[in-house]
C-alpha cells in the first residue's frame, strides 16, 4: 500500500473562524462581522459542527425547508442566506446559494399630520424628550439609517450645514441637513457639551450611547400617544417618508440615491414608483406649463 499523509479536514466552526478573522482584517464593520457571525451558526447548529467538505447543495436546500417550517418569513430566510453565501464563498465550497422568492411589500410612509402628531408628544421639557426630538427632526430631514445616527459625533456635524454620515460598508458620505433640524440639532447639542468630540452625541441620561433597539421601542411609544394607526411605526419608516417628501418636493431621483446612501437605483426607482400616484397630483398643482399658459387644472 502507498503511504499517503492523512489530513484531518477543518470543520464548519473552524472554516468560520477563519471567515470571520478575514472580514477582522478586511476592517467590516462589528455590526457586519456579528452578522455573518450569527447567520452561520443558525446553519451550523442545523447541520452540525461536520467537516467543510461533507456540505452539500442539499443540506443547504433542508436548511431553507426547516427555516420556513418554523416560521421564518422569506425576507428572514433570505437575509440568513446572504450571510452563509459569503461565507460558503470564502471556503470556495461551489454550493449555490439561491434567494427564496420574497413578495414586495407594500411601503406606507407618514403624511404630514402623523409626523407632526409624533413630533408634539416628545415632552421637550426633559433630556430625552429634546434628545428624541432631534433623532426624529434628522431622521425625518435626512433619511439616515438609525445606526448612522446613532454614530455620529461632533466632529462629523459641520460648519457648512452638513453631516459627515458612515453608512454600510464604513463608506462615508456628507448629507446637508435643513434650517429646522439645524435648529432641534442645535437645542440639543447644549446639553451635551461634555461628550467628547469624537464620541457619539446622543445618549441616555447615563451617558450611554444610544441604542438603535431602544430608540424603535421609543418610537412606538410616541406613535400609540400621537394615535398613529395603519402604519407601522418605526425608524425605517421615517426613511421612507422622507424618501417620498423628497420626491414630492421636487428631488431627484440621483441626488435621493446619494443621500440615502444606496449603492443602486433599485431602492430609489421603487419608491419613484411607489408615490408614483403622489407624484402626479404634486405635478397637476404645480406644472410648469399649465401655470404659464394660465390652463385651468385638470
């Protein structure tokens, strides 16, 4: 018998280790390292901690089968996928990793009563009524992703009416912010002299950063006592209104991309689409033509 040497094949909790000291030196983002991190263990403890090379195209498709059976919606299962497949990537496994066919949801941003209504019930007598105050005007003026606001520091707010945002992937982008939020951003930034400059300025009133699950929970308390219904209440939905407002107010559709911080059009073209109705009665009001030509409105 020829005398081969025997090499004992790493397993899934090894390879993953080696993926995630990779993305360490590659500088990801922790937010993104702890989900690769956490998407790949649920698929570990579903197969087990086996060699790498015993992984096959149907234990990936048993994966998917168990993860719906238990209630997983196809948004979930999905954004599970995208963080095996860089992962499968990395251990150059050939496995393919398909997308489950998710249906579009149905955007459903505030009109402007509801943020107004919102607006009114932050009690702007104490720290965390101006604190959420704040968030809320930025949010509502910018667009930003929670998790951005929630990293900005005194030194990224500058002179010019403009804020040095880090988005997904730590790319940095500048967003100009309004006269109004200039002002709530001014209101709170007195009470917070203290903080330094390149620490995060919104806090609690322990002088804890301020947390992205607590801010939503806040969220929902304001949308209850301001009597919002039939919309979900949430800082991804203060995204998509300022996305429409954006648009309704005579934005266009490449600087809208450059400020939400999207790689692609995708996103922009469906919200274009979504208010496309907005849209249309925006431009009976205010068309160029008819208003020159003195026509009387459709």
């Amino acid at each position: 018998k020829k005398r081969t040497l025997q090499v004992k094949n790493q397993t899934l909790t090894q390879g993953l280790e080696q993926f995630l000291f990779d993305c360490k030196v590659r500088n990801l983002a922790p937010r993104t390292i702890d989900y690769y991190k956490d998407t790949n263990y649920k698929f570990i403890d579903y197969k087990g901690d086996v060699p790498v090379d015993k992984v096959k195209q149907k234990d990936l498709q048993q994966f998917i089968i168990c993860c719906t059976e238990k209630g997983m919606t196809p948004g979930g299962i999905n954004t599970c996928l995208r963080g095996i497949r860089a992962f499968f990537n990395f251990l150059k496994l050939g496995i393919k990793v398909r997308m489950v066919k998710q249906g579009k949801k149905v955007i459903v941003p505030f009109d402007e009563k509801q943020i107004k209504d919102i607006l009114k019930v932050t009690d702007r007598q104490t720290f965390i009524g101006i604190r959420d105050y704040a968030v809320i005007s930025l949010m509502l003026d910018t667009g930003l992703r929670i998790s951005e606001v929630t990293s900005i520091t005194k030194n990224d707010i500058l002179n010019s009416g403009q804020i040095l945002v880090t988005g997904k992937g730590n790319k940095e982008r500048v967003v100009p912010i309004g006269r109004a939020c200039w002002n709530a951003m001014s209101d709170y930034l007195k009470h917070v002299q203290d903080i330094p400059n390149n620490q995060p300025i919104f806090v609690s009133i322990y002088d804890k950063p301020l947390n992205r699950h607590t801010f939503n929970a806040r969220l929902k308390i304001y949308g209850k006592e301001a009597g919002i219904e039939n919309v979900r209440v949430s800082c991804h939905t203060l995204r998509h209104t300022f996305a429409r407002l954006y648009l309704l107010n005579g934005g266009d559709q490449f600087s809208l991309q450059d400020i939400l911080g999207h790689e692609s059009m995708e996103m922009v073209r469906r919200y274009a689409k979504m208010f496309a109705s907005d849209l249309k009665e925006q431009h009976r009001k205010f068309s160029p033509a008819d208003n020159l030509l003195r026509v009387r409105k459709r």
